[in-house]
C-alpha cells in the first residue's frame, strides 16, 4: 500500500518513503481478451479494452458465438522507462 503526496511516496513495504521520478506519470490498465490455443501452447488477443466491464461483454459475445478458452489479461501501459523502472 502507499500514500502519494505530489513526488514524495509514503509506503508499507521496502524503503519507507520514496521520492518519484521527475515527471512520473500513473500507468495505464488495459484489459485484453486472448483465447488460448493448448495444442501449440499459444495466446491470441482478440481485443483490448480499458474497462473490465467492456472486455467481458465482449467474451460473452464472442462466446456466444461459440468461442471457447476465452480469458482476461490484465496489462499496465507506462509512457516511460523511468515510470516501469519506479513501479515494478
């Protein structure tokens, strides 16, 4: 868990407080639909979304449909190295 007030970063776990990086912006979430093909041990993304809400209606779409092995990835998008670098 962590507190934010503007760069300095109040935190739980590891070093106490931290400061952020010059610029830091928040990440992004993504949510993407990806279908699971067990035979060649591979992932497909049938789509991208930035609610949950929306990637679930679309598996209940394409499931009905008659898809199957449907899930939810979830992905955090960060607009700079330094802010992945931060955030791990």
């Amino acid at each position: 868990m962590h507190i934010r007030l503007g760069r300095l970063v109040l935190r739980t776990y590891r070093s106490y407080v931290m400061w952020l990086p010059s610029g830091y912006k928040e990440p992004s979430i993504v949510y993407l639909v990806e279908t699971h093909d067990e035979e060649e041990g591979r992932s497909y993304q049938l789509g991208g979304f930035t609610t949950e809400r929306e990637a679930q209606a679309c598996i209940r779409k394409l499931e009905s449909e008659g898809w199957t092995g449907l899930d939810t990835n979830i992905v955090t998008v960060h607009e700079r190295l330094t802010d992945w670098q931060w955030n791990r």
